[in-house]
C-alpha cells in the first residue's frame, strides 16, 4: 500500500470512529479508488458526506443530533376522535397549550420567570396578550389569581383526592377522587358528576360522565390521571380549567 493510499484508508477508518457507523463496502471501495484524483481534498469532502448520510438516514434516528425545538405532546381529544380539545405541548423554557372547549378556541403560553410562579396569557399571534392567570405552586397544590392578586381558584392535592374551590378555605369544592383504579368527579354537593378511567388494554385514557357517555380521550399516558377530570367541571370557566389541568399534569396527578 503506497503513502496516498494509506492515508485515504486512514482518513475513512477516523470518519467511521467518528460516527460510531460502518459505512457500506460500496462506498468504502469508492473512497479507496480515488487514489486516481489529483489531490487528497475531494476524499475528505466525500467521507464527510459518507458520515453525514449516515447519521441522517432513518435506521440511524437516535444518531442524529437533538432538535432543540422538539416539543413533548399531551393531547385530550373529544369522544370522536375529531378535535383536539386540549393540547399541551412542553418547550424547553415554557409550555404552548391549545384549547378547544365549550366552543371557545384559544391559545395560551405558560412560562415560570420565577421560581414558584408561573404565568398563562392568552396569545394573539404569536404575541403575548393578556394574563389568564398566574399560578402560585405550594407544596401541596397551587392557586390561580388574578392580575390584582386575587384569588380565583385554590387547588388542594393530596395522595387520594384533588379539592378545587373558588375559596382559601377550601369550602364547597369540587373534587378528583381517586378510588378503585378510577377518578371520581365530584361537584361541590358530593354528587358525581364524571368519571375518568385507564385501559391498559389500549392505552387510553376517557373521561366519562355519569351516564357513561365518553366526553375526552387521551392515548398519551399509560396510567391512571385525574387531570382530564377537570374538563368536565364546566362551572370553572373553559380558560381557568385548561390551566388547572395543565397545572394536575405537572403535579404528575
């Protein structure tokens, strides 16, 4: 093997250890068989183009390099499968969630600008338009006020049971209970009003009211969640219930 051949084979073996790919012997032998060209650039243009074609093809996916604007999807849709009637979608530094409900369609950013507190406004384009609510997270749930501070609604977590009320006391709320692999939706007077359930069997999860009719479905999730309960609390303006909903999926409720 003369010097000019060594090197192209050198230069090849360093772009495979360098993609962690082996490129295919058609490809290798056409590399080797530039020994013909007069001068060495063109080889290391081509096996740069090797090792790009590589990582971009599609059994090589996980190969390629993050897409910063990648998003990560939660999508309740309506019972026929038709409307997508809240979807939320996590960015790196804020959360886009499309809302769909009661008629009324919309879309809101949430982003956290300080610890503890995170702010949904209404958006008008691709602008920021008016304050929804701000979100004040406590260690056992979180409440919604207003741009004067005040309150909206309180959100009470615990093991078993979400409690939603318009009040600090907590009085007369609405509640997710969760009880025998279900979420009970309560109204403020005890009274059942829906009933979210996972089944494992297809991966969804349905919201359904109290004569069983589906009014929600998600396939995003592969256990039980109380969040799409609140969809069916429609006392809480269509607005106020896609942030606490948003809010139950980062408690991871």
């Amino acid at each position: 093997m003369n010097k000019r051949r060594f090197f192209l084979f050198f230069i090849i073996v360093l772009s495979v250890l360098i993609t962690g790919n082996i490129i295919h012997a058609e490809d290798l032998g056409g590399l080797l068989d530039m020994n013909s060209q007069p001068s060495v650039e063109p080889v290391s243009t081509s096996a740069a183009s090797v090792a790009t074609s590589i990582v971009a093809s599609p059994e090589n996916k996980t190969l390629a390099p993050a897409n910063e604007n990648e998003v990560q999807k939660i999508k309740f849709k309506t019972a026929d499968d038709k409307t997508e009637a809240l979807v939320i979608k996590d960015h790196s530094d804020h959360e886009t969630i499309e809302v769909n409900i009661d008629g009324q369609a919309f879309i809101m950013k949430a982003r956290m600008n300080k610890p503890g507190v995170r702010k949904y406004k209404e958006l008008s384009g691709t602008e920021e338009k008016t304050l929804i609510a701000e979100v004040k997270i406590k260690d056992n749930g979180f409440k919604l006020v207003d741009e004067n501070d005040k309150l909206l609604w309180k959100v009470k977590i615990s093991d078993e049971k979400v409690k939603i009320s318009d009040n600090e006391e907590n009085k007369n709320p609405y509640v997710l209970k969760k009880s025998e692999g279900k979420v009970k939706v309560k109204d403020k007077s005890e009274k059942e009003i829906a009933r979210v359930k996972f089944y494992p069997e297809n991966g969804k999860l349905k919201l359904k009211d109290k004569s069983g009719n589906e009014l929600y479905i998600s396939k995003d999730y592969n256990k039980l969640s109380g969040a799409i309960g609140v969809l069916a609390i429609k006392e809480i303006p269509a607005k106020l219930r896609a942030v606490i909903a948003s809010e139950l999926v980062k408690q991871n409720y």
